[in-house]
C-alpha cells in the first residue's frame, strides 16, 4: 500500500512535488470486511485514531500564484486489502480550496470534511467518482489515474479523508489557485466578443482571462472531423461560489486534470458558470479550431463537451445557465448543420455502458449518463435538457431569417 515516487503508474505525475511533500497521511481502519456507501455508518468498535502530521505545506506552482501539494495515503496492507473504511485524522494544512483524492488502481467511494479559515470544521461530504474521461485509446486514457472529481470546497486550512473500498496507492490532492487582482473584474478580464452579422459565436472569456498556465498544457490539439453531438455536464463542485471565484475554480480543475491526473489539457471544450457566462476550457475553444476533449468516455471523437460549474442532482440550473449551454450548442451545431431537436447513429470508442464499435443511436444535445454509468449533469440539469434543445432550434432558427 505504501506509494514511492519509482512506482511506474505515477511517472506521468508532477514527482517533484509528490517528492517535496516529504509526509504521509496514515489511514486507520473504522471497520474491516465489505462495507456499503461511504455515507454509511461504519461497523465495529474504531480504531485508535490516526495521528495528525506536521501541517501539510503547499508548494509553488511556478508564477507566484497559487500552490499545490498531493500527499500519499498509507494504510496496512492487510487491512487495506480486505476492504475497511480508512480515516485520517484532522490534518492541519496551508490555505487550499480545491481537493481530490486519485488511486492507481481499484474501486473506492471518499467522503472529506474540511476546516474552513475562520477554524470551523464542516460536515462529511461524498466526493464524487471521476466519471468524465478521455477515450481509452488516446494517450491521455492509456495513462488515466482512478479517483475522484475535483471538489471545490472554498479557502480552508485543515482536511480530513475517508475512503471505503479497496484501492491502491491513494493520494490526495490539496490545490490553492491563488488570488490574482483580475478575477474581479468580472471573470478575469475581457471575453472573445462575437463576430458580427448571422454568426452564431457567443461571448467567450478566454482562458488567459482565467489564468491557465499554457506550459502544462502538453502535446499538440487533435481537431475532432467533425462535430455530431453536444454532451452537458456538471462539474459537482458546489453550487455557492461567486463570480470572481470563477477563474480560481477553472484554474484550480486544470491543474487537477494536467498534474494529478496527467491529462494533456483540462477536460472541457467549454464551461458554463451559474451566471450564465461562458468560458473557454480545452485549446482550440478560443477560437474556431473543435479538438478532441476528454470528458465523454467512448464518445469525446465527434462532439463538443460543455461542463456547467456546479452541482445539479439536488439545484435545479437558472434560465441563466440553459441560455449559456444553447449558447454555445446552437454555435457548434449550426456549423455542421445538425438539428438540436434530432437524434444520431455514433459509433462508440468504447465506455462503460457501450463497447467499443457498438453503433448506438442518441440526442444530438444529451447528456452525459446517456453514454456513460454516472449521475452526471445531475437529475436537474438532465431534465432541463429538452428546454436547453428548444432554445438551441430557437437561436438556430433566428439566425437564419
């Protein structure tokens, strides 16, 4: 269980800055043997419990602005591999607002709890599984790293992890994407402004307005033939963040999918705050170039990914954010001429619900659990998708007259 910075799976990893961690969490079992949802109540007289470590300190991320630090979880072996559910004990940290927890193999299910800076520690939250993937066959999914979603949890300075299930080698993962002055200015800066006449461009903010750092950005953009389907997501990351938290949060997920899960990029063609504005997420989305994102398992090789920033199994999204989404949805899909109110035959790269080369036959705009076993873009935001295809032919529909 023990992880060392040799171990193959991890080579793609920023190894400086696991190796500058210089600490690891230990994991105490509550309760051996197979257990049931991390929310559940665990079985058995505790352990003694974990003792906290020295406070974890982030390090620099290289411009001055913000930090990270991925720290190894350690647990026996013999009572990691039989299943428990493994604490750690109130760790003390530097300021962070963003967290995750990846594994090098197995299955788990994460509840955290974290300190926020005013010394106040909140209530167990379950982390969701990571779900939105690149496809298996490009070099970002032959090296993907199990784990969770990025969850954003706002500035705190303590963390608390449990995990349930058997996996191997857990880190966790505390990212601070700093401060910058611009982030107030209504998103960080100036957006792409449309083109005039009947294009159907929307306002972009670019990614320089949110601050991405374009030297861990790796490889070179593949551009997608064509562009037969728009998947909408959520991001599950908190519904309660502010406008100017906005490009902390972008920058804090692109850190994320480039230094702790080795992706080339951050996941997304697009994003789509609860504000209803929309920002530029994978290269290529400044402009015109459609490149092939990694966050529709199976099926990122012909369609447009647009994640919306928040959580919607339990919100219902605002009119502002369906307009952002039919936004950019009526832009793409008028390109190809494909009609929002359709479905389309789509060869599958292979997921977990369609193996690969299956043909199946799905909405032009869908949303992510309709190719892949997840809950996402949350019940809510799914069950607005007829209305989001509506706006979408509207927009279409106007552009034409």
């Amino acid at each position: 269980m023990v992880m060392t910075v040799s171990d193959p799976s991890l080579r793609r990893r920023d190894l400086a800055t696991l190796g500058a961690a210089a600490v690891a969490l230990p994991l105490v079992a509550l309760a051996a043997g197979p257990v049931g949802p991390a929310s559940a109540a665990p079985a058995g007289p505790p352990a003694a419990p974990a003792r906290p470590a020295a406070r974890l300190r982030l390090r620099p991320d290289g411009s001055g602005l913000g930090g990270a630090l991925d720290v190894p979880l350690t647990a026996a072996p013999q009572v990691a591999g039989r299943g428990a559910v493994l604490r750690t004990a109130e760790q003390r940290t530097d300021r962070f607002a963003l967290l995750g927890v990846t594994w090098a193999a197995g299955t788990g299910q994460v509840r955290v709890r974290v300190r926020d800076v005013g010394g106040a520690w909140g209530p167990w939250r379950d982390v969701t599984a990571l779900r939105d993937l690149p496809d298996r066959d490009t070099a970002e999914g032959r090296t993907a790293r199990a784990g969770t979603e990025p969850l954003w949890v706002g500035d705190s300075d303590g963390v608390q992890v449990e995990i349930a299930g058997a996996v191997q080698d857990p880190v966790l993962t505390l990212v601070d994407p700093g401060h910058d002055p611009r982030d107030a200015v209504d998103g960080g800066g100036p957006a792409d402004r449309p083109k005039r006449g009947r294009s159907l461009r929307p306002k972009i903010r670019s990614r320089r307005s949110w601050g991405a750092k374009e030297r861990w950005a790796t490889g070179r953009p593949k551009r997608v033939k064509t562009v037969e389907q728009v998947h909408v997501h959520h991001t599950a990351t908190g519904n309660d963040y502010r406008r100017r938290d906005v490009p902390r949060i972008l920058r804090a997920i692109y850190r994320y999918h480039t230094k702790t899960l080795g992706w080339s990029d951050v996941g997304y063609n697009y994003f789509v705050d609860r504000f209803g504005r929309i920002w530029a997420g994978r290269r290529g989305a400044d402009g015109d170039r459609d490149t092939r994102g990694a966050h529709t398992l199976g099926f990122n090789h012909t369609s447009v990914g647009i994640a919306v920033l928040g959580s919607y199994q339990e919100v219902a999204p605002t009119p502002k954010v369906l307009a952002g989404v039919a936004k950019v949805a009526a832009w793409k899909l008028k390109r190809y001429h494909r009609d929002p109110l359709a479905t389309t035959p789509v060869l599958s790269h292979g997921s977990d619900l369609y193996p690969k080369g299956a043909v199946v036959t799905l909405p032009v705009i869908d949303g992510h659990r309709d190719t892949n076993d997840t809950e996402c873009p949350g019940q809510f935001l799914y069950a607005a998708l007829p209305e989001i295809r509506l706006r979408t032919a509207a927009r279409i529909k106007k552009s034409r007259r």
